[in-house]
C-alpha cells in the first residue's frame, strides 16, 4: 500500500450505549434523540488526515467530547483524494492512526471542536497495522462511502398506526399518556406528539386505496412491535403499571426483574400494540428509621433529655457551637424547632 495516497480515512463501528458517550459542552445538546453521525446502530465518521477535521461535523453539534470502547469491531478505510477507498482494515482500532497513542486498540477518545476539529490527532502516522492487514481495494470493487456520498442526515421520529379504532386510540394516548393532538374527530389521519416523538395514525381502508394494496391486520394482542417507554426507576415501572390498570388499561405482563437487570412490566393498547415499561435503575428507598426508647435516646446523648436547666443548657450550647443544625438539636432534645429556636436566643446564641 501506498500510504502517501492516503488523504483520509472513514472510521465505522457499532454504537453501544454502554460503551460510547457523547459528552457536549453544552447540556442542551444532550437532550437530542439523534446523537451525531449515529444512524442505524453504526457510528460512521470520515478524518482529513492533514486537517483532522471530521467531515460529516456540523456547527450546530456543538463541542464535545467523545469516547467509544470499540475493541474488534470496527471497520477503517483508507481514502485517497478523491475520497476513493485504497484499502479497509478490520477490527481493533489502529491507534497508530486513530488516536488515543494508548488506547491498546480498544479505544477511541475525540475531542470535537464546533468546526469539526479533532484535537489529540496526529501529524505523523504509523500504517503499520493497515500495511500488515488491511484488505487493498481493486479499482473494480471501489465504491464511495455513504458519507463521502453527502447523504441527508437522517432523524427517525415517527411512529405509524394502521388502527380503525380512531376515536379510542387517540383516548388512550392522550388520557393515559399526556400526548398532545389538535384532531377535530372528522380527519381521516390524526397526529399525535410526545417530547420529540410524533404518533400518526392511518385508518386502515384509506390507507389501502392509496397504496392499492390489501394487508392483512393482527388480531387481539400484536406481537409484531412494541412502543417502549423508559421510566427513571423499577418503583416508577410499578407505579405506572397500577395506574394504568386503574384506568381500565389492559395488562399483559406485571412488572417483572429480569436476568439482565432491567423491571419490565408490558400493558396494550385499544388496538393490542403492546407497549413496555422499564427501567434499569434499582429504586432507592429512605430506610427506616429506628424508633428508640427515650431510655436508649438518653443513653446516645447523655443529658439530652433534662428540662431546660443549666445541665441541658450547658449541652444544647455545646451541640451547637458544634455545628449542629436547629433540626438535628430538635430530634436531640426532642423539642420542636420553635423551641430550640427560643431557647437559642435566650441563651444568647441566635438573634
């Protein structure tokens, strides 16, 4: 291989949640559905060799920081200036090329300047992984990759419904769920909106003449997709699965802990689309507190508990040179704050 040629190089690999971050520098970009150059599971990306600059950065991504554990899995494809492939590598991350200089090919740090930028690249490059293993591209087999291609960014936010049952599901929805929708209940179509997601609904017959195709529709119970609703906590799970059978919603699974981790509880909608609750988040509840016996208090805290005289005086003065707050000195001496507050000022203590 001919490194010289080599002008730019196209980086794709698997985007796992779990395994790749964003970081912005502006906690508003993380709100989006659509993370940067993420499409269909892939994160793809194309590097200026003499510029690093990654080419598919748009201005209003912002800056970020940007990190993925890739190990074997990542596609690396060489291109010369026409943006034509000379040779792809498959698997670890050439981090003679790709920085980090220590991510032991498992690793990809970027940091992303609003222009594009990426800081910690190189200027001198070690091909030393693409000349023992990459795979050279004939001039036969060579295609321009998608992204050299300038393809549109693409934002999935649209689910569709094939549903004669208009008037009940968009009850469902709008009670059950809070979405938002202008129907005035004589439209054929009706659009429905949640955070960025946005809900239409066909009626079936219409939707067929328009196509002119016939299909056919599931009965009771669709196991053919889900909507899915991702809740902060397993008690949230819960709670939102007994609400919903209150208000006469058709349960399918109670919440559930699986294997994995996550509590799953399923109900259906008035057509059967099944819809799931989860969350991966274990619920963390207040432990109980212990209800001591003035006897044990009073052992804890010595004199305490004595009436106010010079002893208990003396202690609540103590406690709170100490730094004990006005609630904490209530559960001590077990008055209410108004108390510890007064007698606070008549020793002096507080104005």
């Amino acid at each position: 291989m001919n490194n010289k040629q080599a002008e730019y190089i196209h980086i794709s690999f698997p985007y796992r949640e779990e395994l790749c971050s964003y970081t912005f520098a502006f906690e508003d970009v993380e709100d989006e559905k659509q993370l940067p150059l993420v499409s269909l599971g892939y994160w793809q990306g194309t590097i200026e060799l003499q510029t690093h600059k990654l080419l598919e950065w748009q201005p209003d991504f912002g800056e970020c920081y940007f990190q993925a554990k890739v190990c074997d899995e990542g596609t690396y494809t060489l291109l010369d200036a026409g943006k034509k492939p000379i040779c792809t590598l498959k698997g670890y991350v050439p981090n003679g090329v790709i920085p980090p200089d220590d991510g032991a090919g498992d690793y990809i740090h970027f940091g992303i300047n609003m222009d594009g930028t990426v800081e910690g690249w190189r200027n001198t490059y070690d091909f030393t992984e693409f000349n023992e293993g990459a795979i050279p591209t004939t001039e036969d087999s060579a295609t321009v990759l998608s992204h050299s291609r300038q393809r549109p960014v693409m934002k999935f936010n649209t689910i569709g419904l094939f549903t004669d049952r208009q008037s009940q599901m968009v009850a469902f929805y709008r009670n059950i769920w809070e979405f938002k929708t202008t129907w005035d209940g004589h439209e054929p179509n009706v659009e429905m909106t949640y955070d960025h997601i946005r809900l239409i609904m066909f009626p079936r017959k219409e939707f067929e003449q328009m196509v002119s195709q016939r299909f056919d529709y599931p009965k009771g119970l669709n196991g053919t997709m889900e909507l899915s609703f991702d809740l902060p906590t397993f008690d949230d799970v819960d709670s939102e699965y007994n609400r919903c059978l209150q208000q006469g919603v058709k349960g399918v699974m109670p919440p559930t802990t699986e294997p994995w981790g996550q509590r799953i509880a399923y109900i259906a909608d008035p057509d059967g689309n099944l819809i799931e609750l989860s969350s991966f988040t274990v619920s963390t509840k207040e432990p109980e507190k212990k209800a001591y016996t003035l006897e044990e208090k009073r052992q804890e805290h010595g004199n305490a508990y004595l009436p106010w005289e010079k002893e208990a005086d003396e202690y609540l003065i103590r406690l709170y040179d100490e730094g004990k707050s006005i609630k904490e000195l209530a559960e001590i001496f077990e008055r209410n704050n108004g108390g510890i507050r007064s007698r606070l000022k008549k020793l002096g203590k507080i104005e």
